[in-house]
C-alpha cells in the first residue's frame, strides 16, 4: 500500500521525500513497479468495476452496507470493510442529503383520528397497516404533487397519483389504485397526518364505506408517520436532488419508473433483511 501510495502522488513529491517519510527504500520501491499490480490488487480493480457498475444501476442510491448485500446476492462474497475502503478509493459516494421545505400546514380541523399505530410500523402480514402521505416536486414555474400509500408489512407503495393540484382527487385516486391492486379484507389500518384533505368528510366516507379504520398521526409530528416521511426522503435523495425536470409528463414518468421499477422491484431494503418489496411478499406466498 506504501508504494502504491507513491505511485499515485510522485508527480507532486519526489520519490525520495516520499520514501523517506513513509520508511521505505528507493530500491523497494523500483522494483515493486517492475513486478506490477500484486493479485490482490487486480482482484480490488475487478471488484471496483464490479462495484461501479452496481452503483449506477441502483441509481447510487446504496452506502456500504448494502452495496455488500447486493453483491452477496450477486454470489461475490466481499467484507464490509473492502467494499468501504474501495468505494472511498475510488470516490464512489450516495446521493447526498439534501432538505426540503415542509409546505404550509393547514388550520385544525374538527376531526381527527385517534393515533392506532403508536409509532409501532410493524405488520404481520400484507394490507393490514397502509400509511399515506403528500409531498412535493419542484417544476420550473410550478409544483406536481405525489400521494401515496405504503404498505407497513413490506414497505411496499401499493396506491399513488400524481397531479399538478392538491386537491382531493389525489389522495382519492392513490386510495382506489391501492384497493383494486391489494383488494384488502375489512379493518385495514390506513394511517396519515391531519391534514384537510385526509381528515375532510369526503375521504372519512369514503374510507367508511370500505370498511377501512383511520388513524393519524399528532398534530405536526412526523416521527408518528415515519415511514411515509422516510419513502419522501429517499424518493428526493435518489432520484430527484441534483435533477432538473423540465415538464410534469417528464417528472411523471421518471417518478413512476422509480417506484414500479426501481423502489418495489428492484431496491434493497434495509428494514427486509436486504430484500426487495417483491421478494419479501413472494417469500411470504410460498411460505405461509
């Protein structure tokens, strides 16, 4: 690794000075250069193609830990430590963090649900507990708004709707996709926040007449829906920081792909032992 070290930063420091800082011989050095990459360090070259290429494929969305999943998954069998140490080597990093302005909150309704989940985000089985959630992506001179509903016992999103107004056809149409996809038995959970289109009397009947049981969130605390929160912030973390949509018909497709494609079918999750969505309900159908 000393060598290498000198290899890479000789045209800024003599050989010398770095040989002599580092404790090694000039002649070591030389002739570490005629014997050429040692095995290890071919086998870190290949593993750091290997890695790259996972990183745009997961749209670089994956840290260490679940880069060194994905290629277990792939049959490469790697350590935590490597996998860090050759994506810092090769400057290979996440999408960074970004925040984002939390829209304007509106006046106390009447009506609210009493809080069934109790910040518990556990399910035992599929469409028992769906949370639901609004959000906003920044269009040059406008906004497109995203509901949706995930599914606590995958972290699937089941229902979603996109539209360039927040009104009440939004989180009604996420509502009827997740119900003709999953069509639930009566007493699903739906859980949200308080806000004036989810505790409004169109949406309460709505939910009533499919004998659905609401549930929300205290008024302004996030961390009572966390997990809506967390798909927000991982949905702008991977796909939409750094990225300039010019027209909604453009943000809509490339939001739809990472969702149907990428967030349920294909990503990694932490929180399912590094399963996708898919594959933790299919483990469930054939093993019930």
């Amino acid at each position: 690794m000393k060598y290498a070290w000198i290899a890479q930063h000789r045209q800024s420091h003599s050989i010398a000075t770095c040989c002599r800082v580092l404790g090694v011989s000039r002649s070591g050095f030389y002739a570490w250069r005629q014997r050429g990459p040692s095995a290890r360090a071919q086998a870190d070259e290949a593993l750091t193609a290997r890695i790259r290429t996972l990183h745009h494929q997961t749209r670089e969305a994956y840290g260490s830990r679940k880069m060194q999943a994905a290629l277990r998954q792939d049959g490469v069998a790697v350590g935590k430590h490597r996998v860090a140490r050759l994506r810092r080597e090769a400057g290979i990093v996440t999408r960074r963090r970004r925040r984002f302005l939390i829209p304007g909150r509106a006046k106390r309704q009447q009506w609210m649900a009493p809080n069934r989940l109790n910040r518990d985000f556990s399910a035992a089985a599929p469409d028992r507990v769906w949370v639901g959630d609004i959000t906003f992506i920044g269009l040059p001179n406008r906004w497109l708004y995203l509901a949706v509903l995930v599914d606590l016992y995958a972290r699937r999103v089941v229902g979603w709707s996109m539209s360039k107004r927040i009104n009440q056809p939004l989180i009604m149409n996420a509502l009827d996709m997740a119900i003709q996809r999953r069509q639930p038995e009566p007493g699903l959970i739906h859980h949200s926040d308080q806000g004036a289109l989810y505790s409004g009397h169109a949406y309460r009947d709505y939910l009533a007449r499919r004998q659905i049981t609401p549930s929300m969130s205290r008024k302004g605390n996030c961390w009572d829906n966390a997990v809506a929160e967390s798909f927000f912030s991982t949905l702008k973390n991977e796909l939409i920081w750094g990225r300039r949509f010019e027209s909604p018909s453009q943000a809509k497709s490339a939001i739809f792909d990472y969702i149907e494609v990428f967030y349920n079918r294909q990503r990694l999750h932490q929180s399912l032992n590094y399963q996708t969505p898919e594959n933790y309900e299919r483990k469930l159908a054939t093993n019930p």
